[in-house]
C-alpha cells in the first residue's frame, strides 16, 4: 500500500500558479518587487511543468514601467510629548510669574503602577524615610473572575483655594503667583495643622530620619542638601527636618527650564506638565477633553492635577 505522505505532490494548476502570483505582488505593494515577482513566478510555474499566459507577462511588463511607489510622510500628531512639553514650558517661562498656572495631567489609561515616578521624586528631592510625595495609590476593580487595578498617582493637587494655607498660624504655607503651594521652611514650626486640613493626604512631615540610621555611618547621599522651591536647605543644619512637606511640582526645575522628575522618569508616558494659561499647549489640549475630571472637587478647592479616565 501506498503512504499518501510518501507521495509526490502533484504540480499545482496553471491558474493557481497566477492567481498566487498576482496576490503577492499585490500584498507587497511595490513596484521593485514585480520584477523580482515576475522571475519568481516564471521559477514557479517551471517548477510546476507550466508557463505563464501571455496576459501576465504583459501585466508583469506594465508593472516594471511603473515609477517607484514614494514613501509615505510621518503621520501628523505624533510628535514627542515630552519635546513638545519642553517647548511649552519655555514659552510658559518668558511671562511673567502672574501670567503662568501650572497643571498635570494624569492618564490613568497609561499608568501601569510601576512607581517610577515616585522613585524618581525620592531621588530628586532628597526625601528621607517617610516621606514620599508622589505615591501611586492602587484600588481593585470589580470582582473574581473579572477583577483588575487601576493605579492613581497622587501628588500635591496645589489647590486654587487651599485648605492647607488658612489654617497655618505662622503663614508658613502660601500659594505663589503662579499657583504653586509653598512651603517657608525657615517660618514653618511642625505643628501639622495642614497635614489634617489636606483632603488629599498630600503633606507628611519630615522627623529626621535616615535610612542607614543605626549603621557605622551615614552615607553621603543621605546628607545631600534638597533644593525646593529654589533654595539649598541642608539637613545638617535643621530644616527641612521638623518641617511639614510636600510635591512642589519641582519648582526648582522648572525655573531651570527642566519639566517634573515625575513627568521625564514616566515609562508609560502617563503624566503631562505644563502651562494652562498657553491655549495651544498640550495640558490645554488634554484638560479640555470630556473624559478629564479631578479628585473631590466637590470641596471647592480647584485641584490643579487632572486625570484621564
């Protein structure tokens, strides 16, 4: 008995042979590769015991007089955005202070809850144990089998009407010209009344803890000097240590014209930074979109950070 499977193929058809032919050659969309296609078909249908009809020699011949097929143009609107971000903020930079209104924008579509921005933030701003400002909260969403996470990172909302600032009693905390909260280490005195009046759990205060604390000695990155808000505050010499802190939206580099840590470190390009008062900005474009909304804006404090969902 005969093995089918040890049987030779029998040639394939004449107008298969065509018919596979055409499709590759228009699958492959280019004038170079009828030529090529043209002594690849011939090869197949010898191969095949046949020969091309005389129609597709002539077919085969118009497509080798054809010009070649240009290259397509990149297509508009993907221009990097952290390019495009860098430009705004050095337009945002020749207005004046009062004429700026700095805001984020959070895609939690894009966040993956890989904390980069909080590592970064950490290492940016000399944050010691216990302090962390830009910590990404996860919550569950529905339930077996059909569950899954969703991450929000929560940085200072740098509210337009915020609590945290009416119920310091030495002036301590303030909102700039430009909406920035600040922090006046040399004025603040620990006392936490804004960590309470946060809505937003946004301020901890600074005990003056190291990591390598109970070790032979201290390491040197620990003792760094922080420079928020654009002065050097040294730990050695007191503050930020007894101080209460939080996200400053990196100020110190923005005035260096340099974006957040937090928006540059971002792998999943999930955060934007820039000026809302640029009406061709990118943060302008995004908080305009239907699918924006802010955490409790129900309080009326105007949070400065917005989420895509």
């Amino acid at each position: 008995m005969t093995n089918d499977r040890d049987a030779a193929p029998s040639p394939l058809p004449e107008e298969a042979v065509t018919a596979e032919r055409r499709s590759f050659l228009k699958w492959l969309g280019l004038a170079a590769a009828a030529a090529v296609g043209a002594a690849g078909g011939a090869a197949i249908a010898e191969a095949s015991g046949s020969r091309l009809p005389s129609s597709a020699a002539r077919e085969n011949a118009s497509l080798r007089e054809r010009p070649p097929i240009p290259s397509a143009p990149s297509p508009a609107g993907f221009e990097n955005p952290l390019l495009r971000m860098q430009e705004d903020l050095r337009r945002a930079l020749e207005q004046p202070v009062e004429k700026r209104r700095w805001v984020m924008v959070i895609d939690q579509r894009k966040c993956v809850g890989c904390s980069s921005c909080t590592v970064a933030c950490k290492a940016e701003n000399q944050l010691p144990p216990g302090v962390v400002y830009r910590p990404v909260i996860e919550e569950e969403i529905g339930s077996f089998p059909n569950a899954s996470r969703r991450f929000i990172p929560r940085p200072c909302m740098q509210c337009e009407r915020p609590p945290c600032t009416q119920v310091c009693p030495v002036g301590a905390t303030y909102s700039r010209p430009d909406g920035i909260v600040e922090i006046d280490y040399s004025v603040c005195i620990g006392c936490r009344y804004c960590i309470t009046a946060c809505p937003y759990s946004a301020r901890t205060f600074d005990s003056g803890l190291y990591y390598t604390k109970n070790t032979p000695a201290l390491q040197p990155y620990e003792q760094q000097a922080s420079f928020e808000y654009g002065k050097r505050w040294a730990r050695s010499q007191g503050s930020p240590v007894g101080n209460v802190r939080k996200c400053t939206f990196c100020l110190h580099r923005l005035e260096a014209g340099m974006l957040p840590a937090c928006t540059t470190t971002c792998i999943g390009g999930a955060t934007y930074f820039g000026d809302a008062n640029l009406e061709d900005s990118l943060v302008s474009e995004l908080i305009a979109l239907p699918n924006v909304l802010r955490l409790k804006e129900e309080l009326g404090t105007n949070p400065k950070v917005y989420y895509l969902v």
